[in-house]
C-alpha cells in the first residue's frame, strides 16, 4: 500500500512540475474521475522538450556518477595494489631480500 501511495505522490509531482496546476486538490479530482486533459499543440510541445531536457540532464547526471564511481574504484584499487607491494618489500627486506622491479627485466 506504501508503494502505491509512493507513486501517486510521485505522479503528482510530475504533473504538477509539468502541467502547473495551482491546487493539487484540482488535479486530484482530475486524475480520480478519469477526466481527460486537453492540450493545445503548442503546449504539448513545450511539454515534450522540458521532458527531453530533463531526460538528457538525467543521463548526463547519472553519467558523470558512473563515471566518478569508475575513476574512485580505480584509485582504490591502485592504492591497495601500492600497499600491497610495500607490505611485500617490508617482509623481504626484513629477511634480507629485494624485491624485483621492472627495471631488472629491461636490463
């Protein structure tokens, strides 16, 4: 029942965002008895383009998310890679041993 309550409320704001009514007992009453909207063409397009736009901000958004997510993992990663190789060369240098590098394989 939460759930249901949760989308219409969210549809509300939607219409409310979109269409504008000024009372949202009006819109209620609208949405209940089935009552259908009529939209001139030119409103329907300025309707349509707000949805594109807010469509593309929420792609670039998530976007961008995604992308921060992605960069953070790698950094994560890099830097447990990093701790890990110290922790190794810690424990060969107190047996008296070196780690290799890359530079010993060029050589």
């Amino acid at each position: 029942m939460l759930y249901k309550c949760f989308n219409q409320t969210l549809l509300l704001a939607v219409f409310h965002e979109i269409i504008g009514f000024d009372s949202w007992d009006v819109f209620r009453r609208c949405l209940c008895s089935g009552m259908e909207f009529q939209i001139d063409p030119e409103e329907e397009r300025k309707i349509l383009v707000k949805e594109k736009k807010a469509s593309f901000e929420n792609f670039n958004t998530t976007l961008k998310w995604h992308t921060l997510v992605l960069q953070k993992r790698d950094l994560m990663r890099k830097k447990a890679e990093e701790e890990k190789k110290n922790v190794i060369g810690q424990l060969l240098a107190s047996r008296g041993l070196e780690l290799e590098t890359d530079d010993d394989e060029a050589v």
